[in-house]
C-alpha cells in the first residue's frame, strides 16, 4: 500500500456540485488530500505542530494586514503609529498583541516540530524535498521576524536594525551593498524602515507559498511516524479525517489557551522595556539584545572574536540543518530505536537551550568562554556525531509494523485500519 497517495472518493450530489467538480476537482483535491489521505496509525501529538504553524501564519498575516492599515512606516511618526493603534484604534491593543505575540507563539511551535523531525529522523530519504522546504520556512520566517521587530522603532528596534545591518557588511564582496541596500542612505533612517515594512510585508506571503509546497510534498512521500517504518498494508493506516483532525483541532485549541494567556495577562512577557522608548540614535541601550527565539545564534555570533567568523558561524548554525538528510548515515530514523545517539540528542537540544541562556547575557567573562564551548558542541553535533554514531551505532530490533507498535508484538487487529468508508464510494441510492 503506499503510504502517500489517497484516490479521491468524493462523489458530488447536486448538479451544481457536480458540474463545479467537473470543470475544477478543487473539492475532490481537498477530500483525498484533508480526509481520505491514509496516515500512521501510531502518530503522536508531536505531529499536531504542523497545524498549529499553519493556524499561527493565518493569524499573523490577518493581524498583520490590519496593523499596516493604521502604521505609519516613518522614522518620524512609526512610534507614535504604533502608540495611536495601541490607544484610538478599536480593538488595537488585542491586534498588537496578538500580533507581537503570535510571533513568539509562532517560534514556539516551529522548535518544537524542528526538533520532532530530529529526533524522530523525518528529514531521511524520501523526506529530503520535504525537509529543505522546511528550512526555508524557517529562515524566512526569521527575515520576517527581524524585520517586524524594527518596525515600532523604539530604542531596542533601532540599535537591532543598526546591529544586524552593520554585521551584514562583513560578508565578502556583497556584503556592502546588501547595507546599501538595506540602509537606503548611509546609516538607518527613513528609507530603512520604509524597505523593512514593504519586505515584513512580502515576506509572509512568500512563507505561504513554501507553505503550500511543503504540505504538497508532504502528501507526495507521506508522513514519518514515531517508528520510523514505512506503512506496510491497510492496517498500519487510518484516514487523516477524523483520526489526526481531530487530534490537530484539539492542540491547536490547547496551543491557543497559551497563546490567550500571554495576550491577555503577560502581553510584554517576550518583549524588552526598552523598547518602549522612542528610538534615538545618540542613546545606546546598555544591553542590546534580539528577541528570544534569535538568542542561541546571537551568542554563536558573539562567541567568536572575529566579526567574519563570527557571522560566517551566525549564519552557518542555521544553513547547517539543510544537511542534516546526508550527515546523518544511520539506516534507521526513529531514535526511539537508536540508544546512543539518543543520548547525543538530548545533550543536542540542553546545548542549545544554554546558548539560548547565554545569548540574552552580557558578553563578558565566563559567559563568553561557555558560549565557544557550546557554539563548538553545536557544530560538532552535525558534523562529528551525525555521521560516526550511524555508522558504528547497533540500533535496536525495529518493530514488524506501525500495527505492532500500537496493539503489542504478535497481536492483530480484525479488519482494515481504513475504515470502508474512508476508501470507497459511498452506496448509490436505489
């Protein structure tokens, strides 16, 4: 049985229906893809985050667009913008928030499915497609991020924008221009954060479009699972709808309450105070630091005393995941099933929760040193670990099927894991 294709047995029953599906089989798409589409039986809840992702990109671009009805993206007037949408517009402050804290919410859900697919292996063959659409998700969803956070132009947007831009030019023969470029004068000013509120605006519906490629390849190779084995027969299978649907509606909703809480009673919980002071290029904050889900790569960055380096490693702990597919030289995928690297990946994930930690730090001291230690066991992860444990790792017996991880060794389950519903054609009436 393959694991990814679903035949659509969508049956229009009015004319209207029938002659829409006739002309474009939009509906019946949408039915093979969102209800008859066959996925593991055994998935857990660590596969609901695609959904949520997808229910926080639709929640950041509608907060998004009605936001830029109301910003005034002008050095001279975008603090103020943002103070009147918070206090004259009707329902500003919810929009802001939920806006501000979306993204945060945003970041939230796409570690936790970056490190499901680590560990649970789903960027191994045939997923590599798949995965690299991934990585490209994430680093423009990092664009858009850095540049939504210049936007309301207090003091921590401003030194931020002047940071990142300035580091910018230390890459080789482009780096200048891409400033220049950036700038649209000879420092920030008014032409950045003109160019930065046009390209926060473009950006998302970019992300939207790789979305849709993404979710495409994902019905094209079907998903992994927590096993890691490909689906076998009909009984390793359900039917996506209402099996995961359900399961999605339900983490969303719980994801959601989440979300409401820090929009609701800590709003500036992820923010910086900062922040909060109208931008002023002759004051520089004590402490200029990016927002939290930018940290761990913010102290790689700051690990290295060379400015080069420094961004060369900045960049290259990112671009790094892209090969993750050919580092990895384990036949298994599921380090459920392989004992020592699941130790390496623990350790992997506590790294880069410290660089995190670190990242927000003054860098200075023993903070610093900590920082070279864990920026050196980051790459080292990828590039020593990955390959030499799959090659010299024995990996555990893999189970027989994804029905024996669910029912037990040597059990069964009567009848078909897709129910006769789920695959064919409803019964015509008399």
């Amino acid at each position: 049985m393959s694991s990814a294709h679903a035949t659509s047995t969508y049956v229009p029953k009015s004319r209207l229906a029938k002659w829409f599906e006739s002309r474009l089989p939009l509906v019946g798409l949408v039915h093979s893809s969102f209800v008859a589409f066959p996925v593991p039986r055994n998935l857990n809840y660590f596969w609901t985050f695609g959904a949520i992702l997808i229910a926080f990109l639709g929640i950041q671009i509608i907060t998004g667009v009605w936001l830029a009805m109301h910003y005034d993206p002008n050095a001279s007037n975008a603090f103020e913008s943002v103070e009147h949408i918070m206090r004259d517009v009707n329902y500003g402050w919810l929009l802001r928030y939920a806006h501000a804290n979306g993204a945060s919410m945003f970041f939230v859900a796409v570690y936790v499915h970056i490190f499901r697919n680590l560990y649970y292996g789903s960027y191994k063959a045939p997923r590599e497609v798949l995965y690299l659409l991934g990585v490209i998700i994430y680093l423009l969803m990092m664009a858009t991020a850095f540049l939504g956070y210049t936007l309301p132009w207090g003091q921590m947007s401003f030194w931020g924008a002047t940071v990142i831009t300035n580091i910018l030019a230390a890459i080789p023969v482009v780096g200048d221009t891409i400033q220049s470029l950036l700038w649209g004068g000879y420092s920030v000013g008014n032409p950045t954060i003109n160019r930065f509120f046009s390209l926060h605006f473009l950006l998302p519906w970019m992300i939207a479009g790789v979305v849709v490629l993404h979710v495409w390849a994902l019905h094209v190779t079907g998903q992994n699972n927590p096993a890691g084995i490909p689906i076998k027969s009909s009984k390793d299978a359900v039917p996506f709808t209402p099996y995961a649907t359900i399961k999605d509606v339900f983490a969303v909703v719980v994801f959601m309450i989440l979300f409401a809480w820090f929009i609701f009673y800590q709003p500036n919980y992820l923010g910086h105070a900062d922040n909060y002071v109208p931008a002023n290029p002759s004051v520089t904050p004590a402490h200029i630091v990016p927002e939290w889900y930018f940290l761990p790569f913010y102290a790689i960055l700051r690990a290295v005393p060379d400015k080069l380096g420094g961004v060369i490693l900045m960049f290259g702990a990112v671009l790094i995941l892209a090969f993750a597919p050919w580092l990895d030289t384990s036949r298994v995928r599921s380090c459920n099933y392989r004992p020592v690297y699941r130790v390496f990946f623990w350790v992997f994930l506590v790294n880069a929760i410290i660089l995190g930690w670190l990242g927000a730090k003054p860098p200075e001291g023993g903070y610093v040193l900590a920082s070279r230690i864990c920026t050196i066991y980051y790459f080292a992860h990828f590039l020593i670990v990955m390959p030499l444990v799959g090659l010299f790792e024995t990996p555990d017996r893999l189970p027989g099927s994804i029905l024996e991880t669910v029912t037990g060794p040597g059990k069964q389950v009567s009848g078909s894991g897709m129910p006769a519903g789920a695959a064919a054609e409803p019964a015509k009436r008399a």
